[in-house]
C-alpha cells in the first residue's frame, strides 16, 4: 500500500451510527480502518464483474462420501485440462461418517473461476457448492518486500 491520504466523509447520523456499530461488533481500532476495508471489498466486487480480472477465490464444497464415484469424479474434474492451472491447492475434511468437505484454493480470471464452481457444485451427489472470490488488483503490488519466501 502506498502513502496513507487524510480524506473527509460527510455521513447520514444514523448510518454513522450503524457504521460505529459495526466498527465494534468487528472489533476495528478505527473508523478509517473499516471505510478503508469496506471501499476495498465494493471495489473489488465491482472488477469481479470483469470475466478477465484476476482474482483468488475458494471454492467450498460439501458431498456424501458414500454416493457412488463422487470422490472420484471430484477428483478427475480438477485433474481436466483448463481446471487444473485454476486449482492451486486442495484439503479434504471429513466433517462425519458421511459428509465431507473440500476446500479448493483458485487463482486465474475471475470468469474460468466462476465457471468451474458452477460445474463443480451441479455434479450430482454435490450437495452444497459455495464461491468466495477477491480481485487481485490493488493486493500484489511491485513494491511487495516483506520477510517470507514465495
């Protein structure tokens, strides 16, 4: 993140209240920190609407075990050509004696991950499929110097 800027916001009362509502039900230390997180993720929002934006995302999936070949189909779909550059980890769960749950990790254009969680969550026995997405843009900046190794 570059130079922090000082800006001033004119706010509705009661919105400055739901906002400081907010500010302590997720523990904030600020206002600014908040407005500051939740311009970020509008905005992100906004560019996912983009096909082409690159973006991250995890795609969540809840199955029965027991349902004939699902395990396997899971596993073959990832494997796909066009589905595997998308998919950069993977974790398996087993939430009970039936259900599991399977968290895929994704990077590419917010499109291809989109459609590769729409087509993992209508295989049948799926029985919950959810996405969560962030636009890169903004986050991986050329000035990225911190201590850990990539």
């Amino acid at each position: 993140m570059g130079k922090i800027r000082r800006i001033g916001v004119s706010i509705e009362p009661g919105l400055l209240k739901n906002l400081d509502k907010y500010v302590r039900s997720k523990e904030y230390p600020s206002r600014s920190e908040a407005i500051r997180d939740l311009v970020s993720d509008r905005l992100s929002q906004e560019r996912l609407q983009n096909p082409d934006e690159i973006s991250v995302g995890s795609i969540m999936i809840l199955y029965d075990h027991n349902a004939r070949g699902l395990s396997d189909k899971l596993t073959d779909f990832q494997h796909e050509e066009g589905h595997h550059g998308l998919i950069i980890s993977a974790t398996h769960i087993h939430i009970d004696e039936d259900i599991c749950l399977e968290i895929l990790a994704c990077k590419g254009r917010a499109g291809s991950i989109k459609a590769l969680a729409e087509k993992i969550s209508a295989i049948k026995g799926v029985k919950h499929g959810e996405l969560t997405m962030r636009s890169m843009s903004g986050i991986s900046e050329p000035s990225h110097a911190h201590p850990h190794r990539h």
